[in-house]
C-alpha cells in the first residue's frame, strides 16, 4: 500500500513537473511525414502523447484482465477450497482431543476430495474404512488396523502415528512387552518428547523386569517436566528398592547396598528400603549407618517394623535398655504433627517387651483425644496386665471410635491396604501407597498405564 502511494505521488510530481516546464518554455513542434508537415504547440503534443499512452496501458490492463480471468477464478476456488479443508481438519482435531474418534475419521475424510496431496487423500479415505471395521467390530478388524498402521510407517509424516497405532494395538492385545517397547522405541525416534510414549516405554520395561531402563524412561519424564520432582523422587525410591531385592536374589549384595542407599536418598522415610539396608549392609561403619537410617525413618514414619529393626541395631541384652533407647528417641527432632504417633508407638514397643510401666507413663503424656485406634488398644492390653477387665472393654470401645493413625493408604483414591505393593490394587496408581494418615492424603496424580498395571505388580514381583 505505502509503495503504490508513493508511485502515485512521483507520478502525480512529474505531471506537475512537466506541466511547468512546458508552462514557461512555450514552443512549436514540427512533424514531417512523407511530405506532410504539421506544427503543433509542444505542451499540447506532450499531452497528446501522455493521453495515448495511458489509453494504450489501459487496453493492456483490460486485455490482460481478460486472459487471466480463468486464473483468477480458479485461484478463488482454491483459497474457498483451502479454508474449507481448514475447518474440517480443526473440527477433526477438535473431536479427536474429545474422543470422538469415529466423527473425526469422518470430518478428516471429507478433506480427501479437496486436498491437493492425492496420496493423502488416499491416506484419509483409509483411515475412515479402517475406523468404521474397528467399530463394527469385524472379525479382522486386527489385521485390517494392523496392516494400515505399517502403512503409516512407511512415510515420514506419518511414522510416528503409525508405530503409535501399532504400539496401541499391542498393549490392548497384551501382546509380547517386546513389541509394546519395540514399536514405543520406534515412535519416539520421530517424537522424543511424546509423553505417551516415554510412559508406556517406562511401564513396558518395568513389567519387563529391566528397572534399569524403566529408571531411564522415568528420567526423561522428569526432564521434560511430565511429573512432578515428587512423583519422581517416589517411583525412583521404590524402583531402586526392587532392584535391590533383584541384586539381593542375584548374590549381587555390593550392588543391592548402593540401590537402598539411593532409594533413601530420594525418599528417607522409604520403610522397606531403611529395614532391607539395616539387614545386608556390612563392613566398617555399617551398625552406625543402618541406626542412622533407621532412626530418621522411624522419627519420620513412627512405624512399629522400623523400631523393631532399631532394636536388633542396638543389640542391647535386657530389656529394659531397648525400651530406654527407644524413649530416647521421643527426644530427637521430629515432625510435630506425628509426635503422639512416635509415643504411641513407643509404648508399643515397651508392652512388647513386657515393660508395662513405661508404656503406661509415656501414654498418659497424650491427650485422650489425640489417641488413635493403636493408643487406645495398648491402654487396654496395659489394663489387661493388671486384670480389669471393666477397662480393657471401656478403651476398646473407644478404640472403635477413635482415629485410623498411621497405616498404608493410596494417597490417589485412598483406600487403605494392608501392605506397602508398588501398584494400588484398587486404582491402579503407581507409587502411590504410602504409610501416612487416612487424613493426611496427598492426592498425588497417578503415573500409570491402564492396560498394563492390571498386571504390572503380579509380573514383576514374580522375577524378582
């Protein structure tokens, strides 16, 4: 726009220019033509001249105008036919985010009469026959599908989508993990960044049994932000204890101890990981290292499990001095919000070892309103001690009432179970156990494939 002004201007300027130069150098031209002669004032000529040259690119225009017609025409079809082959591919898009998987088949196929790439036309009309077998649930309908995802995967722009598709068809016929990870790896050559593909590739190999590389694909999750550092440091912790029970099976101890050591790094209250170190280190410094591990487990968790394998680190002869180490404890810095719990749990301990005195004192420390099922239960293990039945049958009755306490609940659904697993059985959410409070419930977002979780657990436990 601002160049066709400017022409306009400096035409419009020489125009002027010319008008006057003429204005003030008056003359007469002559022209001579086989034998005719004519004078005629210069500006007129000039005039003349302009007019005729205007009248002659005029005719120029319209001549050209009039050729390029069928041009024209074809080229406002074609941007009409463009914007129409837009909108059905955005409503394709749209419906396929949504699920509606067979309208987007059949929006994106209306584009094959109209897009100019013949062979991806081809490719939408195949795409819609191979979503209508699927749908009518054709006996080969496998095959069909299987045979239009290879297809996909012989051209560039679409072998992503067809190792995808292909990978898909394997995990919903639990097929062989070879070929779930064999077409994840191929589809993630093209999309190293797929978030679908990087989940799948890590559950596949941990099913597999190859924590090692499912440790690998939970890495690049974490890179690329697709979990959160909590998610991570969960999964990576319980990842590297099974390992370390592999290595344990394996006779590879060394191995085992550096598994648990970073399984603790990435979660110090992970229970197993600190109770399986305490019972396969060795060495120079491993008692003091396996009660330091221990210790913070426990001040962290207060689980009965942990203290037990505290007791055994102590290695003391009486009684009496396990349950005084253990009181010791209480004064160690803890979370305030679990400092009933580490009591209770203590004067657990100290009934279990027969020191009822103790366990009484420390209990009558907690306000009976912070005492949890377990509080209430060793007061009343504590009266049966002494014979009173009328007390034991009044704190069991609160015991019905109070407060679960710490147990192992799924901090995605929270159902409680009744041991730590690496799946919950009920929503198939994966780290997601954990030992804490029923109303200390996280909701972490679960990291799973559906699919392959139903299964995940059972598989991978046997191996080990």
């Amino acid at each position: 726009m601002i160049f066709k002004t400017l022409k306009l201007l400096i035409f419009i300027l020489l125009i002027w220019y010319l008008s006057e130069f003429f204005g003030n150098n008056e003359g007469l031209a002559t022209i001579n033509w086989m034998g005719w002669g004519i004078e005629i004032p210069t500006d007129r000529l000039v005039l003349i001249l302009l007019l005729f040259s205007i009248f002659i690119i005029l005719i120029d225009r319209v001549w050209l105008a009039f050729l390029n017609l069928p041009k024209s025409a074809l080229r406002r079809y074609e941007n009409k036919n463009n914007r129409k082959v837009e909108q059905k591919l955005i409503k394709a898009f749209l419906l396929a985010s949504h699920g509606e998987t067979v309208s987007a088949a059949k929006e994106a196929s209306l584009v094959a009469k109209n897009t100019k790439d013949k062979s991806l036309g081809k490719l939408l009309s195949r795409h819609l026959e191979v979503t209508n077998s699927i749908n009518k649930n054709d006996g080969n309908n496998k095959d069909i599908a299987q045979k239009y995802f290879q297809q996909l995967t012989s051209e560039n722009s679409t072998a992503f989508v067809g190792h995808l598709g292909l990978m898909q068809q394997a995990i919903l016929g639990n097929d062989d993990n070879n070929i779930i990870i064999e077409e994840g790896e191929n589809a993630l050559k093209y999309e190293p960044k797929s978030k679908q593909i990087l989940e799948v590739l890590f559950n596949a190999h941990a099913l597999k049994g190859d924590i090692k590389e499912s440790l690998l694909y939970l890495k690049k999750l974490k890179s690329f932000n697709f979990i959160t550092n909590e998610i991570y440091k969960n999964i990576a912790s319980n990842l590297n204890y099974l390992s370390a029970l592999e290595n344990v099976n394996n006779g590879n101890k060394s191995l085992a101890v550096n598994n648990l050591k970073e399984a603790i790094k990435q979660k110090p209250n992970n229970i197993m990981a600190s109770i399986k170190l305490s019972e396969i280190i060795t060495g120079i410094g491993s008692k003091s290292t396996s009660i330091k591990h221990l210790e913070k487990a426990f001040l962290l968790t207060s689980h009965p499990d942990v203290l037990d394998a505290l007791a055994k680190e102590w290695d003391d002869k009486t009684p009496g001095a396990r349950v005084a180490k253990s009181i010791k404890l209480l004064n160690k810095k803890s979370s305030n919000d679990i400092d009933n719990d580490l009591k209770i749990e203590v004067a657990r301990f100290a009934i279990r070892e027969n020191i009822w005195g103790e366990a009484e004192k420390i209990l009558s420390e907690i306000p009976e309103d912070d005492l949890t099922i377990s509080g209430f239960q060793a007061l009343a293990d504590i009266e049966s001690s002494k014979n009173n039945p009328d007390k034991v049958k009044e704190y069991l009755s609160k015991a019905a009432n109070a407060s679960e306490g710490f147990n192992y609940f799924c901090s995605s659904c929270g159902s409680k179970n009744l041991k730590w697993e690496l799946h919950c059985s009920n929503c198939n959410g994966l780290s997601t156990i954990e030992w804490m409070k029923s109303n200390d419930n996280k909701k972490l977002d679960p990291v799973f494939l559906p699919s392959l979780n139903n299964v995940f657990e059972r598989k991978l436990l046997s191996k080990l």
